[in-house]
C-alpha cells in the first residue's frame, strides 16, 4: 500500500494522468467526422501524450523526435480546432450554476498549497509537491465540475478538447522555451551578453550597468516568453558579474527586481503565449496582439520604474 501511495504521488504519476487525458483528447478528434483537421491535430495530441507519458523512460533521441514531429505537424498547418459546442449549449449550464460555476478553479489553488504545505511539514521537495497538488487538483477540479452539472464524462473530455485545440500549439510553447533557457545557460550565452555591456558601458557606472542589465533581462525575456527562463541566463551571465561582485550588492535585493523588470517583457510579447496569445483565441479577438498594444505602456512604465528603484535601492545599501 505504501509503495502504491507513493507511486501515486510521484511527479511521474501526474505527468502519466496528462497523457492520458491528452491521448483521450486525441481519439475524440480521430473519431470527429465534421473536424477540418481531425487526422493532423489527433496526431500532434497523440505525439504530446506520448511525450507525457513515456518521456522519462524513453531515450532523449526518441522524445526529441516526438517533438519534431509534432512541430512538423504544426509547420503544416494541419492542426485545427473543431467545431465545438455551440454557444448557446454552453451558456445554459454557466446560468443555472450562477457563482458556483468558480467552485472548480478555485479547488485548484486549494489542493496546490495543501500538497505544497504537507511536503513542507514531510520534509520533501516542496517545488515537486506543488507540481503533483497542481496535477491532482486539476483531477479534482474536473470530479467537482461533474458534481455541480451533472455531466456526463464524456461531455468533460470534449469539452476539454473544444478548449484544448481551442488555445492550439501554443500550449506547449512555455515548456519549448523553458527548455531553450536551459540550453542558452549551458550554452553561456549569457557571458557573450555581459561581454558586449562591458565594451559599451564603462565599468564604473553604475546607472548605466543597471540599465543594460534590465534591457538585456526585458529583451531576453520577449525572445524567451518567460522571465523564469531568461533570469539564469541574465543572472548568471550578467547580474553577478558585473552588479553583485563588483559592488558587493545582496543576491536577493539585486536577483528579485531583475526577475520582474524581466516579468514586464513578458506583457510585451506574443511568445508569452499563455498570457497574450491563449486570452486572445479564447475571447475570439479580432486583434491577435489586443492585449500586447493594451498592456504596452503599462510594461514600459513598470520597467522604466524598475530601473531606477534598483539603481537607488543600491546606492541607498552599498553607498
């Protein structure tokens, strides 16, 4: 019984369940006749189930392959959302429900911190523990929903589907360039950045070497679409060797505000597809960068602000 419970609790386990919702995913479209795309989109589910599912057993080169496929499959513009439920079909449930329609987001959040408070007090890896409540409280979220409509399973899953091809590939893109961070921090890319500040900002100048850092964090940022993935390669490439060492400036006053001056590239970008793009595709925009040209000024305030905060709170701490 232990070992089952901790199977069932391992990071693998929840990688393993969001396979298989994906491959399910998958044959509802094989099997959905007035789909424009059902052969190309089933495939680039099925591929990603896959991925899920056998990624930490299978050799890197095959996963790798996996991946292209799916961007071959993409490439070619074979995947397409289906035709859906129509609006009105989904409007009736949201009106009969009225506030408890939020009772399943909010069970989400829930059994994320109480996975993430018990590895605390159990003394394991919190982070792993957050990831594992986050899975199981999307299994809770989908029994709750059940509960308050009295759906039928299948109505879940293809409801999920219709949401799912909604948003498309973007979805994967944060874990694609997540793992493109690690290879640019592998890749000391982030050396060759500091290398070019150094030839254009005098050593000494503080200001200026604050400016370029939260330049370089923004703009890595936009290309990443992910402040998390750029601020290794800026952090280690750019911040410590030329703001923290040389002025004896504390990590975590220095670390925090180059994260989110970072964060505000990430309003400005459309690779930050989770944030910028998805919202668009779910609220059918006319404008795909709506929300970017809303959130533009408000980013370039927040880091122009961010900028001089972490040039003062240096000077005001270093001296």
């Amino acid at each position: 019984m232990d070992t089952l419970l901790r199977l069932a609790l391992d990071l693998e386990a929840v990688y393993g369940l969001t396979g298989l919702v994906l491959l399910v995913f998958a044959t509802l479209t094989f099997l959905d006749r007035q789909h424009p795309r059902r052969l190309g989109t089933g495939i680039f589910w099925l591929l990603l189930g896959l991925v899920f599912i056998f990624g930490g057993v299978l050799p890197h080169w095959v996963t790798g392959c996996l991946v292209l496929g799916m961007v071959a499959v993409d490439g070619a513009g074979w995947v397409r959302p289906g035709p859906g439920a129509r609006p009105a079909e989904r409007a009736e449930p949201v009106r009969r429900l009225d506030n408890r329609i939020f009772l399943p987001v909010l069970v989400i959040p829930v059994m994320t911190f109480l996975f993430a408070a018990a590895s605390r007090v159990l003394g394991q890896d919190v982070n792993r523990g957050t990831l594992v409540g986050l899975g199981y409280g999307g299994l809770a979220a989908m029994l709750v929903a059940l509960g308050l409509t009295r759906a039928s399973p299948r109505r879940l899953f293809e409801e999920g589907r219709r949401l799912n091809e909604t948003m498309g590939a973007v979805n994967i893109l944060p874990q694609l360039l997540a793992s493109l961070g690690i290879i640019f921090t592998a890749a000391k890319v982030g050396e060759l950045i500091a290398g070019a500040i150094v030839r254009a900002v005098p050593e000494h100048s503080l200001f200026l070497l604050v400016l370029a850092t939260c330049l370089s964090m923004a703009a890595f940022t936009i290309v990443m679409g992910n402040s998390f993935a750029a601020f290794p390669v800026i952090a280690t490439g750019v911040l410590v060797p030329l703001i923290i060492e040389p002025f004896q400036v504390d990590p975590a006053l220095a670390g925090i505000l180059t994260l989110t001056a970072g964060s505000s590239g990430t309003l400005m970008t459309p690779m930050a597809a989770n944030f910028n793009i998805i919202p668009v595709a779910l609220l059918n925009m006319r404008d795909q960068y709506g929300v970017i040209r809303f959130q533009l000024p408000f980013a370039l305030a927040i880091w122009s602000l961010h900028v001089v905060v972490l040039w003062a709170m240096i000077r005001l701490t270093v001296g």
